[in-house]
C-alpha cells in the first residue's frame, strides 16, 4: 500500500456504534464477533455488526482489550460485576 493509498484509506471516518450486546463464535479458521444493541428483557437484541477475524488477531484482540481494562481499572477504579 503506498502512502497515498494510505491516506485515503485513512480519510474516512469509521461509524461509532454502540453495543451492549455480544455474541462470538468461532470455526478452525477464524472468530465471529457480533455486537449489537438489547433493550428491554426479553426482547430480542439486534445485532449490528460483525468481525470476522483470524484466531491469531482474536487472541491479540483479547490480550488488547485486557491490557485496557487494567489501564481502566488502575485510573478509574476497579469495574464492579454485576
């Protein structure tokens, strides 16, 4: 990829969507992540988007987000179960 096709890449804004809501499921080659939105009990959540990523890249992802947790945690106290 050359620079400039760097910069176009990098020219759009990716979309933020909220998700409270998370399914993954997984094969011999790859994880399925899907994240979505639920509302009120018992109604069906709807899923909204989908990764679909390698198991090497979904074991970086964990690793990643635990590292954060910890940063979260270690700034803003710990998280509380529910």
């Amino acid at each position: 990829m050359t620079p400039e096709d760097r910069d176009l890449v990098n020219a759009v804004e990716p979309e933020g969507r909220y998700a409270n809501y998370f399914e993954i499921g997984h094969n011999a080659f790859e994880f399925l992540l899907d994240f979505g939105q639920a509302y009120e009990e018992g109604e069906k959540a709807q899923i909204h988007t989908r990764v679909i990523t390698s198991p090497k890249y979904a074991q970086t992802l964990r690793d990643l987000i635990g590292e954060s947790i910890d940063q979260y945690e270690r700034t803003f106290g710990n998280i509380p179960k529910d």
